[in-house]
C-alpha cells in the first residue's frame, strides 16, 4: 500500500513540475500581452494571471487524478485493483466535486463584476495631469490619429506623452476594425457611424506595436501603427515639428485620404481642422456621407431601370 502512494505521489510531483516548467517557459517569452507598459495593460495582465491561477484550483487536481487513474486502471495491471461500487453514494466526494467549483465560479463572477467596471474603456484615469484627446479614424487601410488640441494629425504613428492620460475618441470610416496596442490597452471595436472611448496612460517610454485585430479585407496585414512613448518634453517637440508639416487636413481633403489605399507609409499634416471626427461621425447620422450618396444613387438607379 506504502508502494502505490508513493507511486501516486511521485506522479502528482512529476506533473506539478512539468506544468510549473510550462508556466514558467511561456513567462520568459516576450509576448505583448505579458509585458504591460501601461497602467489598464497592467491590471488586465495580473487579472489574466489572477484567473489562471484560480483555474488550476480545479485543472490541476483534475488532470492529476486523470494520470492516477489511467495508470492505476490500466488494462495491463498486474496487480487487482479494488472494486467499490457504492462511491456514488460518498456524500464527502459529492460535496467536493460541487462545492469548489462553484465556489470558483463564484469567485470568478465577483472578479467579473468588479473587473469590468474599472476597467471600463469609457472611464478616465485617476491622474492629476490634464489628459490629452486623440481622435481615431479607421481608413482602409491605415489609422489615423488627429490631436484635436494641438491641431495635427498623424497617419500610422502615434506619439504619447509618458505618464500622461490618453483619452482615445474612436470610430471607422471603413468596415468595422478593431484597435489594439497589446502593451497598452485591451482592442476596442470602431465601427463607422458610431464614437467609442478608450482611455489609457503609458509608464515606460519606447516603441509599441499598434495593430488592426479584426479583418478587414486585403491590407488587413500591412494595418499597422507604432505607438511613440515620449518624454513630456519630447512629446512636445514631436507636436511642433508635425505642426510645421506641408500637407494639411479639412474635411474635403480627409476624403480623399479615406479612399481605400495600400500605402501605409507614415504621413504627417498641420493645420489640421479638429471638427474632422464630429463631421464624420455625422454624415453617417445624417446619411450624407459619399459612400451613402452613392450607394443610394446606385439603387434609385436600379429601381429606375426596373420601372422601365
């Protein structure tokens, strides 16, 4: 009897070692998500870890009693293993396999709740610097990024003051896309005709890979953007420089920008009239953006030639 506990001991030992080695592997690894430059990118790496570790409450045991007793059941024991029937009448081992489980789901369903309010995109961030707007356009196929105060836009760069609240305005004026900067933030939806937030502020300054996380058709790929975590000082020098730019921006020449184009080269433009968003967020409320003039003019067409 000593013998088959110390059997089953060591093979519960040797599968706790592999799984901790696994966990510790992938730790090591630089994987966006696991290497938070951000405070909400931080909460929502420990709450990913925090429900990993609540997980294995129950996987662990599972998977361990899923090697006992595929070993100690195995068709080719040499040794009788005892029969006993009446375990489905085991009140202690009814109550377990019940009662930690729901006590996880509980737990979890708390975490939930508290999680998804303060980590909700559309509340600001708790800081005593005056945070600074940025308006996101989701072109096919390039983001662009206008600073309202400052009165610039960006195509595929977006530089950020560090330590300062970000506060994000978002929406597309293209199939529906998806906003991410895994070292920053969670991925929010832009979707066109509608305005959504997304607040977040960087603690470490460097280069962080921003990307499109929903297709969206053929230069889904190539739709990307590099996050420039700056000093404050910094920051400022990049809004001046950007500020003597040749190209500008009003609401006709954005137009022609948002035709659908493969050319994800950065672009810069001063002069920048910051109603851009509100304009676009409009013309699909008032349907009289250039794809909804035209994509009715096309159908009156049809119902014409029909009638005739």
């Amino acid at each position: 009897m000593k013998k088959k506990r110390n059997k089953i001991f060591t093979i519960i030992i040797v599968g706790l070692v592999i799984l901790g080695g696994i966990v510790w592997y992938l730790s090591t690894l630089n994987f966006e998500v696991l290497n938070p430059k951000g405070t909400i990118a931080l909460q929502e790496r420990n709450l990913i870890y925090l429900a990993l570790l609540l997980s294995l409450i129950v996987v662990i045991p599972v998977f361990s009693l899923l090697i006992i007793f595929a070993y100690k059941y195995r068709e080719n024991n040499p040794k009788k293993v005892d029969y006993k029937p009446d375990w489905d009448k085991n009140n202690l081992l009814e109550f377990s396999w019940w009662f930690f489980p729901a006590v996880l789901i509980a737990i979890l369903g708390v975490i939930t709740w508290n999680t998804s309010h303060s980590l909700n995109p559309f509340k600001p961030i708790d800081s005593k610097v005056q945070p600074i707007r940025v308006d996101v356009i989701s072109l096919q196929w390039r983001w662009l990024f206008i600073y309202p105060a400052y009165k610039v836009a960006t195509i595929n760069y977006l530089p950020l003051p560090i330590n300062t609240p970000i506060a994000f305005h978002l929406t597309s004026d293209a199939p529906m896309n998806s906003f991410w900067i895994p070292q920053l933030s969670g991925q929010i939806y832009a979707m066109p005709g509608m305005s959504t937030q997304l607040h977040i502020m960087a603690t470490s300054d460097g280069n962080y890979r921003g990307l499109s996380a929903n297709i969206s058709g053929v230069g889904f790929a190539n739709m990307s953007f590099v996050a420039a975590v700056r000093s404050s000082q910094a920051f400022q020098t990049i809004m001046k420089n950007i500020s003597h730019s040749h190209q500008t921006l009003n609401y006709a020449s954005f137009l022609k920008l948002a035709k659908p184009s493969l050319n994800s080269k950065v672009q810069s433009f001063s002069k920048v009239n910051p109603a851009i968003y509100d304009q676009l967020i409009m013309s699909y409320m008032t349907a009289s953006h250039p794809t909804i003039i035209n994509k009715n003019s096309s159908n009156n067409s049809i119902k014409s030639g029909m009638r005739m």
